[in-house]
C-alpha cells in the first residue's frame, strides 16, 4: 500500500529501538527523505528477511534516511527500483538509502536497479558504513552505486558490484574527504561510465 509523507513514508524512528523482520514496504513515498523509512535522534534499527521496493523520495534515501546518530542494521534484505529524482531544486542522493551524521551496517543483503544523482545505492556523509557478503547489481547514479563523502569511512568485504552505471567518476564505490574506503575479496565486474574516470 502506498503511504506518503515528508520524511519516512511508511515508518519514522525518532529515538528508542526497532526491530523489524519478514517484512514488505513498497511503493511508499516521502516529500524529503526516507521514501519507506526514517530514523534519527540516536535511534536503533534492525531490519532483517525484509523487501523495499519501489519506494521514492524527493532528497534523500529512496527508501531509507538515517540521519543524527542513529544506528541502522540491515540484514538478509533486499532494496530494490528505489528513486531518488534529478532537480533543480533538491539534492539526489542515495537512491536505496541516505546516512549522515549516523551508521549503516549491511550484511548478505541486495541493491538492485535503483537511481540517485550521488550513490544510486548508498550514500553517506560523516557516517561509518561497513559493508559484508552483499550485492549490488544494475545500480544507476550519477556518480557510483555507493558514495561516501565528509569524513565517512566505508568497509567493504566479500561483496560484489555488477552492472551497475554512473554519468561521471565511478559506477563501484567513490570516496571523497572521507576517513578511509576499504574493499577486500569484493567483485567488480561490467560497470560502465560516460566519464574518464572509472
């Protein structure tokens, strides 16, 4: 069922815990961020066995926004055909999901055929993003499927980058003024660029 709002369209975490499992959030929308869900103000989030599809938002995170400390999880999940619109008027970033000033941790998990203008999977700014055993496969974005940027650090391990598609730099990973970019036994294979830079 669709569900719209200004930030976490379906779910807003602001403080204390969540834990959400074998669950399906789709076609959900958000007038700034978190197309699906949204958590700040030093809130825990797991979220393992689930499904985001489709889901849109108009700044950032597609379908999730972490935002001001807050800790999110992800597991076993899949994020899928998530949007987060070119404008003239607002930021593109994060097409599956957005993080500053917080965390992202990610394990065994899918990113698939999802848009940003920067990270069309992951983005983040000031936030430590550790990445495991995950995909991400025919990721569109302007600059890669996973961005990092104001002195984030991202880990990556055992991962793989398929398909995926950037206007310019990189359509893998790109890390900019941030603490440290990691990738160890990680696949990259077929992406493509229309810049110099791949």
């Amino acid at each position: 069922e669709s569900v719209s709002a200004s930030d976490g369209g379906a779910i807003a975490v602001t403080g204390g815990y969540l834990s959400m499992s074998a669950s399906q959030l789709e076609l959900n929308a958000a007038e700034n961020s978190g197309g699906a869900l949204f958590c700040a103000k030093a809130a825990h989030v797991t979220v393992a066995d689930s499904a985001f599809d489709a889901n849109f938002a108009t700044s950032y995170g597609g379908a999730i926004s972490v935002q001001q400390q807050c800790r999110l999880t992800l597991h076993t999940s899949t994020l899928s055909h998530s949007v987060v619109p070119l404008t003239e008027s607002a930021t593109s970033s994060g097409g599956d999901v957005s993080c500053a000033s917080a965390s992202v941790t990610v394990v065994a998990s899918q990113f698939a055929s999802s848009f940003a203008g920067l990270g069309g999977a992951i983005y983040a700014f000031a936030c430590p993003v550790t990445i495991a055993l995950s995909q991400f496969t025919n990721i569109t974005a302007q600059d890669s499927a996973v961005y990092a940027a104001g002195g984030s650090s991202v880990a990556i391990s055992g991962s793989a980058f398929r398909n995926n598609s950037a206007t310019s730099y990189s359509s893998g990973v790109s890390c900019f003024s941030s603490l440290a970019c990691h990738a160890t036994n990680t696949t990259f294979a077929y992406s493509r660029s229309s810049s110099t830079t791949v």
